[in-house]
C-alpha cells in the first residue's frame, strides 16, 4: 500500500458509483448487477461475466479525491509531499494512470503551488 492509497482511503471514503463503473468498463450500466468496495479493489458482478476486480487509481472518484487532495493542501511543504506521493504511486502502478491524467494532476500542483506561494509571502509581508 503506497503512501497516496493511505492517504485517500478508497474502500473507506469514495462512493463508487455504478455509472462510473460501467463508463470505464464501457458496458451498460443493466449489465451491472452489484459493486463492492473492498480493501485494495472494486469487485464488480457482472451479469455477463460473472465477477471483474477493477483498481481504483482507474475510477474517476480516485481522479477527484486527488484533485481535492491537491486543491485543499495547506502549505507548500505538505504539496511538496503530495507530488511526491503522486509520483511514487504513478511509476509503481503505471497501467493505471492515463498520461493526460498526471499531467492535469501536475497543472493542478502548479496552480496550487502557485497559490500557495502568493499567500505564504503576503503573510511574511503583513508579519
């Protein structure tokens, strides 16, 4: 388990929607017949199939939990380890993430950057 897995929590904290579930696996949604959230995957019972594990790190609710990770980080030394964890995660589980993904992961870690620096440099100035 890497240290961005610990962080987001998947089986404890995103809703896996069944919408999501058939979009990434391009089937209908009537074809699902139960999503379960286990510990390190989604196990989807698949009326056709039978039973398909799917990773999170595939789901767009890992996509936003990230998204929001980045968004809300309250300094640039706790980013700093974000895009660290971010990046251990995205070379060890490399099939997983899309490049188009990383790279808006990384825009959003600049713009916050960004933000960050603006505020912890007026805070400097105002003390």
């Amino acid at each position: 388990m890497t240290a961005l897995f610990r962080r987001i929590q998947p089986s404890k904290k995103l809703r896996i929607t069944v919408r999501s579930i058939a979009q990434l696996l391009k089937i209908s949604q009537n074809l699902i017949k139960r999503v379960e959230s286990w510990a390190f995957v989604v196990f989807v019972h698949h009326r056709d199939r039978g039973g398909l594990f799917v990773s999170y790190r595939k789901l767009e609710e890992w996509q936003n939990a990230i998204a929001h990770h980045i968004q809300t980080c309250p300094t640039l030394g706790e980013l700093s380890q974000l895009k660290t964890s971010i990046h251990y995660d995205s070379r060890k589980f490399k099939k997983q993430y899309l490049p188009k993904t990383l790279d808006f992961f990384l825009q959003m870690c600049i713009e916050r950057q960004d933000i960050l620096e603006i505020w912890e440099s007026s805070n400097c100035i105002a003390s």
